[in-house]
C-alpha cells in the first residue's frame, strides 16, 4: 500500500516497536517542535508527525483533532486512521474497513457515532483480477 512509512522516534516510543518492511524510524529535530509543543500545546508524537510532513512535503497521519486542525491550518496533507483503513479496503488489502474500526472503537479509538454510521454504509467495489483472454 506504502513504499515507505515514515515514523518518528517518539511515535514508537509511544506505541511500542511496529513491524513492517516498509518502515522508516527518524529522529526529528526541527524548530517547528517548539512552537508546536509548548506554544499550541501538542504532544510530541503528534508535534513530530507535523514537523517531518512538513520538512518531506509528507501526507500526515493523525487522529488527535487539535493536531489535525493545526496540520490543516499549515496546508499539510492529511488522513487519519480510518482514511488509512479506507484505503486498505480500496486496494483490497482488508474486506471491511468498518470491521476494522469497530475493533479498534472496543479498544477505546474515539470515532464519531455520524462517521462510524457513514463508514458502515460506504463500500468499495471489490477489486477485480485481470484475467486472461483466450482466443
């Protein structure tokens, strides 16, 4: 899906070591991360996310709203969990990308009551194979 994923150090402090081939661990020094931190008030996870969309010209992955505003508000582009998992189902890599949310709302993942009802009745069309013609 990914060619690389790139994710800052303190991400994986947080969240523990993440296993994919396509992963790409940095540590992030920028001057943006003051501003972000103590100025607007952010978590390092998120400030960092930020800082390395924005040094790379990067697509940002973020749930947290204030960071998704302050990200929009800087002209980065964006998606979240769900639109990451929306993508999945597009490219036929899981069935359900409401299946996937619903597990992760039982695990505490904050998701609107509006958008997981939209999730459930929006579906991809499931990917075809090519197959070969025979003449």
């Amino acid at each position: 899906m990914y060619k690389e994923v790139l994710v800052p150090e303190s991400v994986i402090k947080e969240f523990g070591n993440i296993s994919l081939p396509c992963l790409s661990i940095r540590k992030i020094e920028s001057n943006l991360l003051k501003l972000l931190i103590t100025d607007l008030n952010l978590g390092k996870g998120e400030a960092e996310v930020i800082a390395l969309a924005n040094s790379k010209d990067l697509t940002a992955v973020i749930d947290d709203s204030k960071a998704r505003k302050v990200a929009e508000n800087m002209g980065l582009k964006l998606t979240g969990t769900i639109g990451v998992l929306m993508r999945a189902e597009k490219e036929g890599l899981i069935v359900s990308a409401h299946d996937k949310v619903k597990k992760l709302k039982e695990k505490g993942f904050y998701v609107s009551e509006e958008l997981f009802e939209n999730l459930e009745r929006f579906k991809y069309p499931k990917p075809t194979k090519p197959t070969k013609s025979t003449k």
